[in-house]
C-alpha cells in the first residue's frame, strides 16, 4: 500500500509500506493493506511507518525505530488521514 504524509511545507514521506499506526482521537489504530476506507482525525503523537527502506530523500524527516522490523516515526501535533484502495494521504502538521 502507498502513503504519503504531508505538511503544509514538505512531504515527509511517499512510498510502499506493510502498515502504518496512527494516533486517533479514540486511541492508536494501524492500517494495514486492504483495510478499509476510512477518513480519521489524528491527535498529537508518532505517526508509524512499517517498510523495508526509506528514500534518502525523506530519512532526514524520520526516526528510525528500534525494533525487529524496520519502522521510522514522526512526530504530529494533529492531523487528518484519508485512506482508499490502498492508498493513504496523511495531511499533520
């Protein structure tokens, strides 16, 4: 599935990953690859992205996690997603 996350001076990232985990209103949910579409406001907190490499383009805006598996974060004081068809937009600031 694709993701972008967005602010209004960058794209912080734009590529394939397995899944991301977003701080919602509700508390944190993850999407993963044929979930379905959802629209969702986003509160302050790490937006997580689980893939296998990161351009070097957007490593300078992410954090690498210490984990297993390969996952970078950024940091979101609030935000909006829109996911559909396996496509993702994350627009934070």
């Amino acid at each position: 599935m694709n993701i972008k996350i967005l602010t209004p001076e960058f794209v912080i990232f734009e590529g394939e990953v397995e899944s991301v985990l977003l701080p919602g209103k509700s508390g944190q949910f993850q999407i993963f690859k044929n979930h379905a579409a959802i629209v969702s406001a986003l509160v302050g907190g790490k937006v997580k992205i689980y893939t296998e490499k990161v351009s070097s383009a957007y490593q300078k805006y992410l954090t690498k996690e210490t984990e297993a598996k390969s996952s970078y974060s950024y940091e979101i004081k609030s935000g909006v997603l829109e996911f559909n068809n396996d496509k993702g937009i994350i627009l934070c600031e």
